[in-house]
C-alpha cells in the first residue's frame, strides 16, 4: 500500500503499487480479496480511478456500514499495508480515449469517470468527454474539485448548489450535453442508473449507446 487518503467522509482512497501490473483501461476495476485467520474470505470488486499513465492504481471506497470489505478498508488500512487484488477486470463499461462520450454518474460512481477524464487529459482530448454528477452535497463528492475543473456539471439533491436549488438531474441538465455518435456510460447505484438510462432514453438517445454499470454493498 503506497498511499491512504480519506479526503471525504465514510470513505477511503487507496494507492496500490501493484507489482508486475498490466495497463488498465479506463472504466476498468480490480477485485479487493481479505482473508481473515481462521481462513474465511471475502471480496469486492472497486473501479480503478488512476490513468493507465499512473504508476499506481488508485481505488476509491465508499464504506458501507454492513460491508465485510469495505469497513476494513476504510478503517484498518494503513501505509505499507498489504492486499491480495486481482484485475484490470472488464471489456464492457470501458472508454478508448478516441470517441467522445457522455458520462452520468450518482454519487461514488464518479470513480471510474475519474479515470476516464484523466486519461482525456493525459491524451489532449478533453473535448470528447461530457460530465454530469448527482450527489446528495457537495460535501459528500469524491474529486469534486477534480470534476469541477474538467467542467462536469453537478447537482446536489439534498442542498442548493450555485444558484441552482436543490433536486435530481433532469432531462434539462442533459440535453446541452448529449450530441449524436457519443456513448453514454451510466454509474451509480441500482436505482440511480435506472433512473439516469430513462432519462436519456426518453432523450432520444439509443439503447445500444448506452452502458450502465451498477454499484451496491455486493460490490
């Protein structure tokens, strides 16, 4: 473990020098696997948020009260520290940095749009991604700053954000966003990325254009 970080709260980020590492691509994730004495063992899957260029793989982890990997994470993990991980995982939810794409995320599903918008920026092509957030407040948002410098539009439901009240994402938000030919990839819990694939649905856009990944407690 090369870097623990827990910049919000019920949350980690996690620095992994992975040793004999393969590239991932952006939108990819690792397998998290503990191993307790008595030999019981439990695993979770978690984007990876790093740009293949980075020598380290980043994960972020939000910490779910009742999660067997994620409260040891987010609360033992220290500094050289090891963990078991196997990955880059995943061919699906994937970005190839050459096609321009649009990006709905609620909240820790940001992560792997993270890597997707810093890979943009490692290849000069910034101008083929649009962002749009959801979260309950700024507060609570991994890489806010990150996300509000590549110009990604965020809303907050739970507190007015700038001159906007508080409320979900609304076709509105979208349509400035949205344009012919881009992927649309979703990510967020079960009942976000429903609701974000029928609002670009209802847009328009196709289903075959649209990629959804779901998180949960299962990981």
């Amino acid at each position: 473990m090369a870097g623990v970080r827990r910049p919000v709260p019920r949350s980690v980020q996690l620095r992994l020098d992975v040793a004999d590492r393969v590239d991932h691509l952006p939108g990819q994730h690792y397998v998290v696997r503990l191993t307790a004495p008595d030999g019981y063992t439990a695993q979770r899957s978690y984007s990876v948020a790093s740009a293949p260029g980075d020598p380290l793989v980043e994960l972020f982890v939000e910490r779910l009260d009742d999660g067997e990997v994620s409260t040891h994470l987010a609360d033992v993990v220290e500094p050289g520290d090891e963990l078991e991980v196997r990955g880059p995982i995943g061919g699906w939810f994937v970005w190839d940095g050459a096609t321009p794409a649009l990006l709905v995320a609620g909240g820790v599903g940001v992560v792997p749009f993270v890597s997707m918008v810093r890979t943009a920026a490692e290849l000069g092509r910034t101008d083929l991604l649009r962002v749009a957030v959801s979260t309950r407040t700024l507060a609570e948002l991994a890489y806010a700053d990150e996300l509000a410098a590549a110009g990604a539009l965020v809303v907050t439901t739970r507190e007015p954000h700038g001159i906007r009240p508080a409320g979900r994402l609304a076709p509105a938000d979208l349509v400035p966003l949205w344009e012919p030919g881009q992927t649309c990839y979703v990510c967020g819990s079960a009942a976000f990325a429903e609701a974000a694939s029928q609002l670009l649905l209802g847009l328009g856009v196709p289903a075959t254009s649209i990629r959804v990944e779901r998180f949960g407690p299962n990981g």
